[in-house]
C-alpha cells in the first residue's frame, strides 16, 4: 500500500471527532483544581482578617493581577496549540497583569505609608509565598499540560512555559486569600518571582510532553489538518 493509499484509509478509520483542545484544557484544569484547593485549605486556608482585608484596595488588586494573568495565559496557550501559531499578537496580553502592578504601585506610592517602601517589598510571608504558589500550581501545571497535547504546538517549550504561567496565575489567586501582605510592591517581587519558577518547570516539562506535536507542524502543513489530525491519532495509540 502507497502512502496516499495508507493517509487515506487512516482518515476513513478516524470515525470520532477531536475534541476541541479548550474544551479538553477546561476539563483537565476543572479536574485538576479540587486537588489544589485541598492543598490550599489543608495547609493554609483563608487570612483571618478576610472580611476586614476585602475593603483594602489593594487586598482586591492581588486578585485582579493573578486572574489577569490566569486568563490571559489561557488565551495564550490556546492560540500556541495550533501548528502555525507564534506569541505574535497574542503576547502583549501577558503584559495587562504588569501594567495593572504598576498602576497599582504608582497609586501606592501617592499615599501616605505607615511604614517604609523596603518593609513592604520584603513583607512578612515571602517564604510562604516562594514555597505554596508553586506547590498549589503543579496539579494545575499537569492538567494544562495534558490539555495542550491535544493540541499541535509548533515550540512545545513556549507553549510549556505559558501553562506555568496560567496554573501560577490562579494558584497564585488561591494564596492571595491567605497572604497578609497587601502591598502591589510585595506582589511585584514575590509572586513574580514564584510565577517565574512555575514558568520554568512548565517550560522544561512541556519539552518532554509536547514534544511529540511538535513534529505535527509539517504534517499539517504538507495534507490537510483532518488527514494529519487522524494519521497522528492512529500513530499515537
């Protein structure tokens, strides 16, 4: 049998019809966050002060970055699981989070402070934060990453890097409940710098796992995204 003879009898036995990769990357993140939110409530839970912390706006603006940045790496992500995408256009969405920190630093910065700028960069649970915000994003990381695998991604490293950044994001919102420390400059530093870990692990681990789509560009550039779509399936299994 020829390959043209092979491509489309392979079609033809490809009776189901993929799932859409955000439906699949919906599932698997709505799988995955129960565990987080055990972990969460487990080791951590709520800040005392909630209710009182919920009229700061500062305590509200921690949310509003952390799930600025959840979906707009969502939004990313599902743009880079096609063969032919890249982070043009699509990227400066994971700049609205940073823009919202500086608003929210430069509107601190006009206010009368109680204490100085270096007490509240460094705060009280920089630790905690370093250590949680990554913990309570790995179930999250795994199901973004299975997610992604149904899809195509073109550098499976980029697209790795960009579902650390989605499951850091509300991981990240999941701490923010229980953070005491309020100030946009402790938020700038911290949670940067703990995102920026989980990106790294998404990164290396999306090398390893989608890395087999990534030889799916040319196939789908070569026939069309079906034909590729039902050959790659049937190799897969």
């Amino acid at each position: 049998m020829d390959t043209d003879q092979l491509i489309k009898t392979l079609a033809a036995d490809n009776s189901h019809r993929a799932r859409p990769v955000g439906f699949v990357l919906m599932l698997a993140l709505l799988a995955a966050a129960p565990v987080s939110l055990v972990m969460f409530f487990g080791e951590l839970g709520f800040r005392p002060d909630i209710m009182t912390a919920m009229r700061n706006p500062f305590f509200d603006l921690k949310f509003a970055v952390t799930l600025a940045l959840a979906v707009s790496a969502i939004a990313v992500s599902l743009h880079l699981s096609r063969p032919e995408a890249s982070l043009r256009g699509f990227g400066w969405y994971l700049f609205i989070p940073a823009g919202l920190l500086v608003a929210g630093i430069s509107g601190e910065m006009m206010m009368p402070q109680r204490m100085p700028m270096m007490t509240r960069l460094v705060g009280n649970n920089s630790k905690i934060c370093m250590t949680a915000i990554p913990l309570l994003s790995l179930p999250l990381l795994a199901a973004a990453l299975i997610g992604l695998r149904h899809g195509a991604p073109a550098r499976p490293a980029v697209a790795g890097a960009i579902a650390g950044m989605l499951s850091a994001g509300f991981a990240a919102t999941l701490y923010a409940s229980h953070c005491t420390d309020d100030s946009p400059l402790f938020v700038a530093t911290w949670y940067t710098v703990a995102t920026a870990l989980v990106t790294a692990i998404g990164a290396l681990a999306g090398s390893k796992m989608l890395k087999y789509y990534a030889g799916s560009f040319c196939c789908c550039m070569r026939w069309k995204r079906s034909t590729c779509c039902a050959v790659e399936g049937r190799s897969r299994s």
